[in-house]
C-alpha cells in the first residue's frame, strides 16, 4: 500500500499524534504536514519521510487576521487550510489518510482520501465554549472563521471516499455537522505490553495536554474535596502546547493548586508518563465531549481504575462500577475517589478488569484489521 499521510501540524504530543505514529510505522508514509517541529513530539516521526506544505500566498495574511486571538492553534489551522487548498500531492499513491483539521479539504481536489477523523474542528466541536472566553475582537474572529471554515468544509466531506473515525458519539457529531452518517468506527489502541503494574501508591493521576478544554480544574477541585486530610497526592503529567491561553490556564491550575499536594510534571518523556501509570493508584478524566481519550486505555492497560466525567467517548472504553466509574459531577468523583481509597481490593480487581478489557478490544492488531480493510477500500474508489 502507497500511502500518502496528511497531518497539519507535528508539534506536540497527544493522542491523535500517537495513531498517526502507529499508522507511519505501519505502512511507512510520506507524510505532509504544515508544522513540524522534532523537539515537541514523537522523536520517531524523524525516520520518516516527511515533507512541508508550500504556504499559501495568502497564508501570511491569515496569521496577520488571526493574531488578535491569543489560541495560536487558530492560526495554524487557518495557514493550513489555505495550504491544503493549494496542495496537489504529487507522489504515486493508492491512498491518502488525512488525519486532525483542515486536512480533509484535500477531499475537494485529491480522489482516494480516507479521512480518520479525531474529531470535527472547533468550528464544529466546543464552539460555544470557545467564545465565551473570548474578548469581543476574538469574538468576532472565531465567528467569521467558523462561517468560512464551514463553508468550506461541508463541500469538502461530501466529496470524502471513506471516513473513519475514533467512536460512535464522533461518529454521531460527523452526521450532525457535516452530513454524513457512513463514518466507520474504529477505535484507537495501545500495545498492553508497554504498560504494567508496579504498585498502587497513594496518588492519583492525570495525563493530559494542558488545555482549558481537558478540564484539569475539573478533577483539582474533586481532588481537594476528597484529600481533607492531606495523606493524599495528585499528580497531573500534561504537554503544554505553547500559547498565551495555555500559559495562562497552567498558571491557573497552579494557583488553585497551592498547598494541596498536587505535582505538575509538564511535558514529561513517555519512559516517565508510564512509570506514573505503573506506580498510581487510580486515574482522573473530566475532558469536556471528549472524542475518545486514549489515555484511559493507558491507565486500564495499566492495571489502573477509571473515574472519568460521563459524557462522550470514556462512555463506551470504562464499563460503569466494573473498570471504573462514570460520575456527573465534581462531588461525585471525589465520592467515588474515597471508595476506592476505603476499598483497596475492589480498586485492584477493577484496574485488572480494565487491564483485561484493553487486551480484548483496543489493541493495534484491532485496529489494524479494520484500518487495512478501509484504506484498501478507499484505494479501489
């Protein structure tokens, strides 16, 4: 299989960058992305062939527009997009796999496209919560972007061979917001052997970027409601993407944080992020509609329970009251936070049901079966 992999930016670490390493490694890709930047994510993207998108001529005046908005995101997406537009790939190839927005607009000038969707763009998803933090200029931006995103989007998927994507509550937001209702669910993985149980120490974990969207603050505040006495310890391990939200929302976590046992370990190596896994007692997820949240399947692969928010894609990886908890509200998961603490034995024997749920629905050899299938459907087309 020829493939051809089209990724906007390479710059961080997170989970849709850790399929598309798998899927590199897998069919050896050449890979188009805007931004790539080694130091910042997997060191394995360097042993590929990986090649820049020519800036669109209007590309400079885009991040002249969008500088008003603080999330430096926005701007690379709007480059991106006016790049992608302007892309004719040129190398032989049967498929092409478009990964994070805007590179399923290659759909509009490109045939055999078969685009994985992590989740729709923020024009789509998160919108509302976008502009309520927002100065009024920001404002205004974010809604101009959004018509033109949209105007551009929609004729672009329809025009998409095959879609896949990460889950069926994303698999509903595609059929909402862009009209299509074919996209094929496949799951994203782990490899259940790079993950192990050492210890269940007395600390919890969360692993996340630090964006306001994860919201960490979410499960600070659990946290502090269940450690009343301070024998408790909360270790959160996020890459923070560099932009003056980001900066600013650690800087908040980290004041609400003084004096509460809670350790920052920002930007930690993957060697480091699996040794907390190993080594805590349970792990906290309260990400806001999160598409699929491949970082519970980390935590389970690790022996470890699951409290994390009800909504979105951790309702179908963590099985309620079996390999964790599904919980509405701050008050509940500090309540579920304190029966696992009380119950050292149920806790186990729910990170060994998780560690066992992983091995038999989420692993690559999973993935792949379907992903191999659907690329080369997407190649006869």
């Amino acid at each position: 299989m020829d493939l051809v992999l089209v990724q906007p930016y390479l710059d961080c670490i997170g989970g849709a960058e850790k399929v598309i390493l798998k899927m590199a490694e897998r069919y050896d890709p050449v890979i188009y992305t805007m931004s790539y930047v080694k130091e910042k994510t997997f060191p394995q993207f360097a042993e590929f062939d990986i090649k820049l998108l020519k800036p669109h001529p209007l590309a400079a005046a885009a991040n002249i527009i969008t500088a008003f908005d603080r999330d430096r995101r926005m701007r690379l997406v709007a480059a991106a997009g006016l790049s992608i537009l302007n892309t004719k790939i040129k190398e032989d190839y049967d498929a092409i796999s478009a990964h994070l927005p805007p590179s399923e607009w290659l759909g509009l000038n490109h045939e055999r496209v078969c685009w994985y969707c992590h989740g729709p763009n923020a024009a789509f998803k998160l919108y509302e919560i976008m502009m309520i933090e927002r100065n009024p200029v920001e404002k205004l931006l974010l809604r101009t972007g959004s018509s033109i995103y949209r105007a551009i989007e929609i004729p672009a998927v329809k025009k998409i061979e095959k879609i896949c994507t990460c889950s069926e509550f994303t698999k509903k937001k595609i059929s909402d917001a862009l009209r299509r209702d074919d996209a094929e669910v496949i799951y994203p993985a782990v490899d259940p052997k790079e993950y192990e149980c050492r210890d269940y120490g007395k600390f919890f974990m969360c692993a996340s970027r630090i964006v306001p969207e994860k919201r960490l603050d979410f499960a600070i505040k659990a946290f502090q409601k269940f450690n009343q006495d301070g024998s408790w310890k909360l270790v959160i391990a996020g890459h923070l993407f560099e932009n003056e939200r980001n900066i600013e929302y650690l800087k908040h976590l980290r004041e609400i944080s003084k004096g509460q046992n809670i350790i920052f370990e920002i930007n930690v190596s993957d060697r480091r992020l699996k040794k907390i896994y190993s080594d805590c007692y349970a792990y906290l997820f309260a990400s806001v509609d999160e598409d699929w949240g491949i970082v519970i399947l980390e935590a389970m692969a690790s022996s470890k329970p699951v409290i994390s928010i009800n909504r979105g894609g951790p309702t179908i990886s963590v099985l309620d009251a079996k390999t964790g908890f599904l919980v509405n509200s701050v008050d509940e998961m500090a309540e579920k936070m304190r029966f696992l603490a009380d119950h050292p034995n149920v806790c186990e024997k729910m990170g060994k049901a998780g560690r066992k749920r992983v091995e038999q629905n989420y692993t690559w050899d999973c993935f792949f079966k379907k992903f191999d299938n659907a690329l080369k459907e997407t190649a006869k087309k």
